[in-house]
C-alpha cells in the first residue's frame, strides 16, 4: 500500500475543500482510489490544523496519547512475564 506524506495529504485536501475539486477527477488525476480522498477531505474537515495526526509517522492525537503509552507499556510487561516464567522454569530445573 502506497504512503503518501502529510504535506501531499494537505494539498489535496486543499484542492477538495477549499478549491471544490471533483474527488472523482483527482482519483483519476493522482491514481488514488476515491474512498481515500473522501476519508482524508473528512479528516481535514473535522481538523485542518492537524488533520493526519495517527495515521502513520508515529503521532498520536492528544486524546490517544495516554492509550499508546499503556498499550506499549502492557506489551513490555507481557515479555517481561514470559522472560521471568522461563528463567523460573530453568532455575527449578536446574535446583536439585
């Protein structure tokens, strides 16, 4: 799947909203499928100062912040869980 950088994603939304481009001809200009075009023109709707925040690159928006943080933070304690269960199992194994 193609990624497209935020300043693209910004300009075509631009286009559609601001310029009232036809999605369809940009689809066909730019080879991007319509549905992308209206998910992104909708995103930059409801958020033109930072429309694209979660959508790859690593940010998060605000209100997820808090999420990511536990959800990273539960996936390290799982492996740490799995590396204490397998030292437990080889130092019971190797007690007597």
């Amino acid at each position: 799947m193609k990624q497209y950088d935020t300043a693209f994603k910004r300009e075509v939304c631009k286009r559609i909203v601001e310029d009232g481009e036809k999605v369809s001809a940009l689809s066909e200009e730019l080879g991007i499928h319509e549905n992308t075009l209206y998910k992104w023109s909708s995103r930059y709707r409801k958020n033109s100062d930072k429309p694209f925040v979660g959508s790859g690159g690593g940010h998060v928006l605000p209100e997820n912040e808090e999420m990511v943080k536990l959800r990273r933070e539960i996936k390290d304690l799982r492996e740490e869980n799995e590396i204490l269960k397998k030292a437990a199992a080889y130092f019971a194994k190797h007690q007597k």
